[in-house]
C-alpha cells in the first residue's frame, strides 16, 4: 500500500531526547527550545517566536493576544481547519466566512471588505498548502480598518510571499509541526509574535498567565499570576524532536519539492480532461507541503479513490468547509439565521483530492500514481 502520509524520520531524534533527558530539564523552554527559537529566528527572521504544544495553542495564543472578546466578528475562509474558527469562538467571536478563490483554495481577498463591520476585530488568513494570501490586499484592508491579521501559517513553513516568509506578515503567525506537516514533532507548533506590543504578554499567556519567564531571567525577584493564559509551551523532548527535524529542513524541503514537480510534470496533461491542478501565483513560492489535483465532479472524485485503492494507493479529500459544519449551522439556527452558499469553497470540499506526498516517497511509486491517475480519466 502507498501509503497517503509517512512522517520523515532524520535520525537524530533519538538521540537529541536522549540528550535532553541528561540533561535534566524536561519541561518547557530548556536548551532544545531555546536552540529551536534559535534557528527560527536565525533562518526566517522570526525574531520573537515561542514554540508551542500544536498549531491549534498557537492559533488559541493569538485569539487571546487580539483581545477578542464576546460580539466581535473575525473574518477567515469556510475551507479550512476547524482550529482556524474554534480559536476565536472560545473568546466568544462571531465567525464571518469568506469563500475561497475560483482557481485556489486560498479565500478571494476581494470578498473581504463587504464583510467588515463596526464589530470586526480581525482577518484570519489562511495560506493553503503553504501558498501565500495576497498579503498586500489584505493589509490594506487592515490598516484601512484597522484590523489585526492572523496568520494560520499550519501549512507554511519555508514558504514565502514576495521574499517575506510566511508567519513574519501579519501581526501574529501560527505554525504546526503535527505529523501530517512538512517539519514534525509528533504534536507541535510555533507562535510568531510580530506585532512588538503583544511580545511581552504572549511571553506571560504561554506561561499559565504568570511571569515567570521574567522571572527566569532575573528580572523579578518572585513570579506571580498577572493575566490568564494556559499552559501552552511544550516539553523538551518535543523541542529535541523537533531541532533534529529543523537540522534537516534543507533537505527535507529539497526531496518534497521534487515530488511535488514530478506530479506537476506528469499530469499537466489531465488538464485538458477538465482535472485541475495547483496555481502559484507569481508573488507566492511553493514549499511541497500538498499535491492536489480537483476532480471535474465529485462522482468522477470518488470513484478515482476508490480506482486508486484498488491500486493499493491511498489519496484523500480535505477540508469539509466550515459554513457548512454541524456546529455552525447550529450556531445559525439559534438566531434564526440562514446560511449563505459559498460556491467555491463548497466545489473545493466536493472536488479536492490530495497525492500521497512524504520525503520517502520513491520514483517508481510517483510514476505508478502518476499511470493509474492518466489510466483512471482514459477509461471514465
Ligand atoms: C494542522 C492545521 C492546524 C492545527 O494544527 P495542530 O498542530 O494540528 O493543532 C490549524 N490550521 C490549519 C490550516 C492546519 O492545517
């Protein structure tokens, strides 16, 4: 079977977590975390930038820094993760969908500003498979009404808008090394704290809402509980897991990319058969994190699953769009709202089918999904 993910192993990550119980600090913010934030910062100029237990604690960590409380409205795309939404309606938001784009998943920047109210606090963006928004819409938007921008960066390390790494554009990023990601700790991820007013307290919420990181440092002489927080740093053997991967990223990035060409290169041709494939825009860079190609139906879409099962290949949709979950409807139905279609988040949650794509993916299985993708459409 080929397998749809298989998370990439570099080798040192046994011995780093054995390093780091020698050590003897196996909670939070020790010598791996402080080496991780090293290279993070040294390599992308995240200059303040705090690891955390996953992706969704970093999203949660910036729904509390942009103060958003009961009656706000955020606005982000439906095709996305739930962590994107859930974040900000544990704060009490109201969630403004935006659909996505006709040729990418990314939400339509231009359906934006008719969403925006007295109430809305913040623009969540959202970079799919690691493709960049386009930043410079949205932060007009934003200094427009002045609006805070959050990044969920889940899908997009080492991946760039106009020679600006995602994550370092809004005022907040937020990362995800969880194992499905391109750079994995099991469970992980990162907040990118750009906005330099919110550093200080970020620094406080990821530390159960105390100061003890000042207190660490010597700047105090007692910590104590001065905000609310949670506990949202993770342990050691996390970070060392996590620093053995970054000591690769190079070329994990390297090997992703040539897969991610290779079925670019093979299946241009599907194209004339109505199946799409990815877009980059000219001011994005690609960074592998997926391969999808839409389906021109969501019959033709299951039953190339089901064809490439029979295959022993494993290749799976994504994202069931948020306007349409059973929690928003809910949500709706209590003040007798409706909900309102969005066509093409909706087309990329029916249509959507992503390539198994991992580092130890060889040659000759591309080149078999590749056959049976071109055998599948010839004979349908
Ligand atoms: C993976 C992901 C998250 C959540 O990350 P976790 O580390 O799994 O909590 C959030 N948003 C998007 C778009 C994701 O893909």
């Amino acid at each position: 079977m080929i397998k749809f993910n298989k998370p990439y192993i570099t080798g040192k990550e046994l011995l780093y977590i054995e390093d780091a119980i020698n050590r003897g600090e196996l909670s939070g913010d020790g010598y791996y975390t402080a080496q991780c934030s090293k290279y993070f910062s040294s390599k992308f100029g995240f200059n303040s930038n705090f690891l955390t237990t996953s992706g969704t604690d970093a999203l949660e960590m910036a729904a509390i820094l942009s103060n958003i409380s009961e009656g706000d409205e955020v606005i982000m795309p439906s095709f996305t993760f739930v962590s994107t939404a859930n974040a900000f309606i544990l704060r009490g938001a109201t969630i403004k969908f935006v659909d996505s784009q006709k040729n990418s998943p990314n939400m339509d920047e231009d359906l934006i500003e008719a969403l925006i109210t007295e109430k809305t606090k913040a623009i969540v963006v959202v970079h799919y498979g690691g493709i960049a928004c386009d930043m410079e819409k949205i932060i007009s938007l934003s200094e427009k009404y002045n609006l805070i921008i959050i990044e969920d960066a889940a899908h997009s390390i080492d991946s760039y808008y106009k020679n600006q790494p995602l994550g370092s554009i809004g005022h907040f990023g937020a990362f995800s090394f969880h194992s499905t990601k391109n750079i994995i700790s099991g469970e992980g991820g990162m907040m990118v704290v750009n906005d330099k007013n919110a550093i200080k307290r970020a620094e406080i919420i990821r530390e159960k809402g105390t100061n003890r990181s000042s207190f660490f440092r010597g700047e105090i002489d007692k910590y104590g509980w001065v905000d609310i927080g949670s506990s949202f740093l993770p342990s050691e053997v996390t970070a060392a897991f996590l620093y053995a991967q970054l000591e690769d990223l190079d070329s994990i990035q390297t090997k992703r990319k040539e897969i991610w060409n290779d079925y670019y290169t093979q299946l241009k041709s599907i194209e004339q058969f109505y199946y799409q494939l990815p877009v980059i825009p000219d001011y994005a860079t690609n960074n592998a994190h997926l391969f999808y190609i839409i389906c021109p139906s969501i019959e033709k879409r299951t039953a190339l699953i089901n064809y490439l099962l029979n295959h022993n290949i494993k290749a799976v949709f994504h994202y069931q769009a948020l306007h349409k979950s059973s929690y928003y409807l809910n949500l709706l139905s209590k003040t007798n709202q409706s909900v309102k279609p969005l066509k093409n988040a909706e087309r990329y949650s029916d249509l959507l089918l992503r390539l198994p794509l991992f580092p130890d993916l060889s040659k000759n299985d591309i080149n078999l999904i590749c056959k049976k993708i071109i055998a599948f459409i010839r004979e349908s």
